[in-house]
C-alpha cells in the first residue's frame, strides 16, 4: 500500500503552541516527521487561553458551529495555524478547537470539569472532520484527554457513511495518568449509563477515559517496546493490566524520536557555548561556567546532572537513600527540577549541607536545563518506571553519559558499558534499590577517573548516535498502513 495517507493526530497539548510534559514534545515533532515522508496529517488541540499571543494572532478562523453534551449546547469556534518549525521540514495544518468556557482557564489540566472539557474537546473534533471535508484514514490520540475519541466514534459515529471506514490508533506515553471521574459524568457527555459496566468504560466505582482509549481503539501503542510489556503486569499496569493483556494481540512499543534541530550542542543558543563531538574541549568550558553560574567551585571533578521531576517515580526517593555515600565521593552535583514537597526540601537539604558540591534549582527553565546538559560529565536517571524517557537520548548528544535503571524505555536505549570490549552506550542497575545505583555510579566514575580514553571514545560514539524521528516516524507509517488494511 503506498497510497499518501490522512491522519488526523489529536493531542491535549503541542510543542511549541503549549507544553507541560514530553506529551507536547512527541505531539510537536512526531506529526512534522510523518508529513516528511509525504503523507498529509493534520494535528488538533484544544485553544488554551495560555497560548501564546504570537501564535493566535496568525490563526485563521475556520469554521463555527456547535455541540451537543447531554442538555448543553456549547458553540465550537475552529482556528488553524501552518506549522513549519524550519525550512527543512514541511508544514503541518494545526486546528484549535476554541471554546471559552471550557478553555479560558488558568490551569490546563486539574480543573473541576475536566471530564466535561475533554468530552466536548473529543466530540467536537468528530463534528470538524465533514465540516472541514477531511476524511482521515487514521485518528492518532494521544493519553487519556482524548481516550473519548475512539469511544464516540465507534458507538456513535460509525453508522455514519463519512466515519465508516475511519480507524482509531491510542498512544499511551504514562499509563498512571488516566483521567478517572465519577460515573455521572457520563450523562454529560452525551454517553447512556450502560457504559458504566467493566466490559465498558467503569474502573473501580468509576469511569476512566484512559480505559476509553484501551478498549475502544483498534490499536494501542505505547512509547517504548518494554514499556509495552511492562504495563501488562501489575507493578505498572495501575489497574488496568488485564485489560491490555486481552489486548496484547494489537498493542505496540515504539521508542520516541528527538528533534535535532531543536536539540543539539552544535546549534543550541542557549548554551554557552556551542560544541560537537570534534571540539570536546568547549564542552569543559561549558561546565566550567554552569559551576560559575551555580555557585560551585570551579574543579575538574565528574559532574553529575539530575533534570527531573522530582517524584517516587523518576527514583529520587533513591539518592534520599543513598545521600550519605553519593556526596561522600569526589562529585558535583547538579539538579533541575520540582515536584512532590518532601522531595524538594531534600535536595534544598542536601545543598546546605555540601554547598561545594550540589547545586538546586527548583523550578523548570529551558536555558538551565540545556546548560545542565551541556556542563555535565553524566546523567542520572534512576527510574521507578519511565515509559520512554527523553532525557537519555538528550544527554548522548550533548555529551553526558546516561546512568539509569533498567526500567521502559531507558531499557530499549541504553546499553550496559563494557570496558574490555568497548561497547555500551552507558551505565545500567537493574533492581530498584540504592544499592544498586550506587554501584552502576561507581563504575561510571571509574571509567571517567581512570579510563579517560576509553571515557573520550564513549561520550564520541554516544554523540554520534542517531535517535531521529525519521525512524519512529516509518514505523508509525507502517502501523497505519496496518490498520487501515484490517
């Protein structure tokens, strides 16, 4: 088959227009690359109020009409925008669904009525489709904000001669995240209470718009291939493991790609300054003032970075555990990131009490955090889970070398060092203990300590590696191309 497909790729959020998490990243890259290889996909999201200005006073207004949830008549008001991120790559058509009762809020998320915003979000995409004369092949949706999709439309639509022949593909990038409401809001959002049985959407006493999206797809992806066997177990189904194994027949694991034009030491603006694989000499420059800026003592010491939310999740509860023995070794460490209070209050304790060695900034900020990669020796990741993870991938190029635990997609991309035969592409733990990272940590420093020409080789080869969207991208192709022939 290699007819130019149509895919409509319906997201919550979309780098660069709004972004909370890797989500917007995906939905930001993933779509340009697929358009790359000559197929017309188009995205939608909601028009958050917190867009910025330069993007809505360029949208064109499309289309107007209205949606019916339950009792409520909500007007739809439908804007696009042509996405072109550089000249290399070709443009995408990017619709917002604008309403502002729904939409005109402070906070994307965590609102009282998010089952309701997302319901409407789900059926007003459905309605835009004949009203903008584009019949995809394939929905693409993404995470539990628009699970409701696949739901209306194969119970609702289908019998539709415009939807008919229409497929429904659902990634989950975080299965912990499943946008679960009480099972009233059915009503609202134009659903009969039968779906309220386990063989429909009910969860514990509850409805679960991420169930929605497991169980009404044709297809499920997920953002790594381990990930995918992962969640089929209890520790990381949360619920829903044996839901997924009924639907392994159909379930996929793709990694995540990286943009590399927005994502690379050669180019970057935000670093101090700009570095290749050839001029590793810039790049201890580049430590040496990330130490200036962040208060350290400038010493040519391995410098370990932590760019992270600061949850169970992403293994900080292990360097709480292991504080005594990390900072009692000749290390710097720095660390970006913000999250669950007891947390931040650790990692505030840690750089009074060793100010030469850590340094905190709790928060997020893109410049820092690209100098945080740009200055670092190392990357510390020593996750609970982590469905695909980005940062690894970042640091290769950027020239930090990734320690992480063996868990999701730091599995599929990070291959244990081996000094003798002079393969790997980081340092691995496989057990979710102390222990355990503190060992893959002292190998790591072993190897830059005293290895330095086997350490000059590996951040080398590392850099070189290609984790482009362009390979994601094809088998995403290949997977609709699969579907649509079902």
């Amino acid at each position: 088959m290699n007819k130019k497909l149509k895919v409509l790729f319906v997201s919550s959020e979309v780098d660069p227009f709004i972004k909370t998490g890797g989500l917007a990243d995906v939905s930001g890259s993933l779509p340009i690359a697929i358009a790359n290889e000559g197929h017309d996909i188009r995205v939608v999201l909601p028009k958050y109020s917190a867009i910025n200005e330069k993007f809505t006073q360029n949208m064109r207004h499309v289309i107007n009409y209205t949606v019916n949830l339950d009792w409520r008549v909500q007007p739809v008001d439908i804007s696009e925008y042509e996405h072109k991120d550089n000249e290399k790559n070709k443009g995408i058509k990017c619709y917002f669904v604008g309403n502002d009762y729904y939409f005109n809020r402070n906070n994307i998320y965590g609102e009282y009525d998010d089952a309701e915003r997302f319901g409407f979000f789900a059926r007003a995409v459905l309605e835009m489709l004949p009203k903008l004369d584009f019949a995809p092949d394939v929905i693409h949706c993404n995470d539990w904000q628009t699970g409701i999709v696949s739901v209306f439309l194969k119970d609702q639509y289908k019998c539709y001669d415009f939807y008919k022949n229409m497929k429904s593909i659902f990634s989950i990038h975080n299965l912990r995240y499943q946008g679960n409401f009480p099972p009233e809001v059915l009503n609202i959002i134009g659903l009969d209470y039968g779906y309220n049985n386990a063989d429909a959407l009910e969860f514990y006493g509850g409805v679960s718009y991420m169930k929605a999206g497991i169980k009404y797809s044709d297809v499920i992806t997920t953002v790594s291939e381990t990930y995918a066997k992962e969640i089929q177990m209890i520790e990381y189904g949360y619920g829903m493991d044996g839901l997924i194994r009924k639907r392994s027949d159909v379930l996929y694991g793709i990694v995540n790609g990286v943009d590399y034009d927005k994502n690379n030491p050669e180019t970057d603006k935000l670093i101090y300054a700009n570095y290749n694989k050839d001029t590793l000499d810039v790049k201890k420059y580049n430590k040496e003032k990330l130490q200036e800026e962040l208060g350290l003592p400038k010493r040519d010491v391995p410098l370990i970075g932590i760019t992270s939310r600061l949850t169970e999740q992403k293994g900080i509860r292990l360097i709480d555990e292991a504080m005594e023995e990390l900072l009692g070794l000749d290390i710097q460490l720095v660390i970006l990131g913000t999250g669950e209070w007891h947390f931040e209050e650790m990692v505030r304790y840690m750089q009074s009490r060793w100010p030469e060695k850590v340094a905190v900034y709790i928060g997020f900020n893109l410049e820092i955090a690209r100098k945080i990669l740009s200055g670092s020796d190392m990357y510390l990741m020593p996750s609970l889970f982590e469905p695909c993870g980005l940062t690894q991938l970042y640091s290769y190029k950027f020239g930090a070398v990734p320690i992480v635990r063996k868990t999701g997609g730091l599995a599929d991309t990070v291959r244990q060092y081996n000094l003798h035969e002079k393969t790997g592409t980081g340092f691995v733990f496989e057990n979710y203990t102390s222990w355990e990272m503190m060992n893959a940590i002292k190998y790591a420093l072993d190897i830059y300590l005293n290895h330095k020409y086997d350490w000059i080789d590996l951040v080398k080869r590392n850099m070189g590696l290609d984790f482009s969207w362009t390979s994601s991208a094809k088998k995403y192709i290949a997977l609709y191309k699969k579907v649509i022939s079902k």
